[in-house]
C-alpha cells in the first residue's frame, strides 16, 4: 500500500456517488475501480471519477491494486460483501445498516470473527464536529456527570413511498443513527428501552407497509443515566438534528446548521434565519469527510475503526428492543433482544 488508499466502491446510489467525491477529493484516498448491478449507473460514476468500471464485484475483491472497499449497495447486500471483503483481506467501510435481521447480522459477525481486517460501519455523525465537540466537552469534564441525553432527529420530507417499503422500518433504518449516537454519548450501554411509535404523517401509507412515521424512544443505562430520541420523517422548517447533554454542572448543545449566519430583524420578526442545510448529504458533508480520513487512517496505521462492527450490531440490538417494547407495550431490558 502506497501513501494513498486505493478503494474499490459497491453500490452507485444516491450515497454511493457522494462517497466517490469524496473519495477522489480526500488526499488519502483515490477511488480505483466502482461496481454497480446497474450497469449505467457504474458507468456514470467510472466516467465522472477516473475509476474502473466492473462487471462483477468479485472484480474488485480480487483486484490487487485495490486496497480497500466502501459499501454503499442496498442494505440486504452488505453482510455478504463485508464477508467477501474480508476473506479477500480489504478493509472495509460499510454504509449503515449491516442488515435488517439481527440473526445474519450475527452470522456475519460469526463468520468474520477470527480475522482482523478493519471493518468500520458508516454512522458519520459521530464525525459531526458538532456532535464530536460535545462528547469531548463531556468527557473533559465541562459539564460534570452525565444525567440527560436529548437526540433530536427529523427529517426534512417523507422518503419516496418505495424506499419506506422496503427500508426496514423507522427503527433500523432511521433512528439506528441515533441508537449508535446515544451509545457514542452514553458512554454506558442502555439497558433498558421503552418506546412509542404513531403514524401522523401519511397515516395511509404507514397502515399499508406496517410501519410508522413519528417516534420517542426512551433509554436507560445501568447507573440510571437517561436518553430520549425523538424522530419525525417531517419536520416542515427542515432537517432538525440536535444533541443535548445534561450533566450535573451545566448543559452542552450541538445545534443545527444554516448555509451561512445571515440574521434578518424587521418589524414583523427578528433573528430570521436562512433554512437549515438541506438534508444528510449537506448537513453532515464535514462528516462524511472526516470518515473517510478516519477509515484511511486506520487501514495506513494497522488499528481498528472508531465505529466498528459490533457498534453496527448493537444499534440494531436497540432498534430490536424498541420493536419489542412497541408491540408489547412495556419496558424492554435489551438483554431480551440479545
Ligand atoms: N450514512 C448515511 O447517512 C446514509 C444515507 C443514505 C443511505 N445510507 C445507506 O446506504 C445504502 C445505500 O443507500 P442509497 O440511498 O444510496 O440507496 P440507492 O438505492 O440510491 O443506491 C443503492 C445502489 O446499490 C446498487 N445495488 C443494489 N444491489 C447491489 C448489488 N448486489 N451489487 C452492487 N450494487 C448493488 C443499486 O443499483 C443502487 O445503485 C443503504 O444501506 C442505506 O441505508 C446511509
């Protein structure tokens, strides 16, 4: 391996062809070869990047002047390309979640268990600065003990009807950010998780695919340490993602983010702001970023990810419980689900 990882990209999607910017833009990284089952949508990004286009993904694993993977296909295909990079010994970076159903996620976690090739799973907003920054302010000891943690997520507008049919549901496929953020935070696993769970938004379509719109999620962990989670899949005024951490000397807030600080004050209002960034790909672009030079630091200097594949395990582990704790309507202890 020279001074720059060379990465091979499955999956040519909508997060996949973000990943290839920033890829090619990174210092560390260079994107050497992409596979898509779409043809054209390899193509595209093979032309747009100065990539290889494959036929087959095998191409990739095989290839010796690749050095590495980044998984961004469609979730029910990560698990067999993490265990297929890792036979071929190339570290991984695979988009969140690892798959829908706990048991092939432990399988896989089975199958990979005797080898140490990194596999790092893509929750990015762990490399939110803003986010980061208030964990680090809470471990320095700014705020004292932790005692509350608030996890505010909406999103801007409901996702395609075809995506929320076969997206798993709210639980693993939205709120698994804020699961693996709550543990990023915590500090401690929670232990035990309540949750509910209503269909608001498009109450038809909810019905219809079995899932929901709109969820607070309550955790605890075993010293009593408190998190709520609070999801829409709309919030009118734009992607809302905060962070707020209690603790017993004060409060610290990573806030939302406007495209710049423009403030408007007028007789009809004041401190009027611009929206919020649009969605992920603008709010957490700095995000994104550092995860890719956290994913080629690793792979360069032989350690393991920050966020690997356990932290994907454990967040579904969560979304689990709170599946439980809906259907049942209780209190779940998450070693019921685990
Ligand atoms: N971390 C984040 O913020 C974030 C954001 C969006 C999506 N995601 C995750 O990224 C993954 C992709 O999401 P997306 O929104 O880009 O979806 P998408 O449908 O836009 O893209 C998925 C791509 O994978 C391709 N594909 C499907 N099966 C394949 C296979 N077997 N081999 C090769 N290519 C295959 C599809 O043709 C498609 O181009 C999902 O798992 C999703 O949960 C993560």
């Amino acid at each position: 391996m020279g001074d720059v990882l060379r990465i091979g990209l499955l999956g040519c999607g909508r997060i996949g062809i973000m990943h290839a910017a920033n890829i090619n833009m990174h210092p560390k990284t260079k994107l050497a070869a992409v596979y898509d089952i779409d043809d054209s949508a390899s193509k595209n990004a093979a032309d747009t990047h100065g990539a290889i286009a494959c036929g087959h993904a095998d191409e990739i694993f095989a290839n010796p002047e690749i050095d590495a993977v980044l998984i961004a296909t469609a979730t029910e295909t990560h698990a067999d390309y993490i265990e297929s990079a890792v036979a071929a010994c190339k570290p991984v970076l695979c988009e969140k979640p690892i798959d829908l159903d706990l048991a092939r996620v432990n399988l896989c976690r089975d199958r990979i268990a005797d080898s140490t090739v990194p596999v790092q799973i893509g929750f990015n907003r762990r490399f939110d600065p803003g986010h980061r920054a208030c964990r680090n302010a809470l471990l320095a000891g700014e705020v004292g003990e932790l005692r509350q943690l608030i996890i505010i997520s909406r999103d801007p507008a409901m996702p395609p009807s075809e995506y929320c049919a076969v997206s798993g549901g709210i639980f693993r496929d939205m709120t698994i950010h804020d699961f693996d953020m709550a543990r990023f935070i915590l500090g401690e696993e929670p232990v035990e998780v309540v949750a509910l769970a209503n269909r608001l938004i498009d109450p038809e379509l909810m019905n219809r695919i079995g899932d929901y719109d709109t969820a607070m999620i309550t955790m605890r962990t075993a010293t009593g340490r408190q998190c709520i989670i609070n999801n829409s899949r709309v919030a009118v005024y734009g992607y809302d993602q905060r962070v707020e951490i209690l603790g017993s000397d004060g409060m610290l807030q990573s806030e939302n983010q406007t495209p710049h600080a423009l403030r408007r004050h007028s007789a009809s209002q004041t401190a009027a702001q611009e929206p919020y960034q649009n969605f992920f790909v603008e709010r957490y672009r700095e995000a994104y970023w550092a995860e890719i030079g956290a994913f080629a630091d690793c792979v360069m200097n032989g350690t393991q990810p920050e966020v690997g594949f356990e932290d994907g395990r454990r967040a579904l582990v969560l979304a689990e419980a709170a599946y439980l704790s809906l259907s049942e309507k209780r209190v779940v202890a998450v070693d019921e689900v685990d």
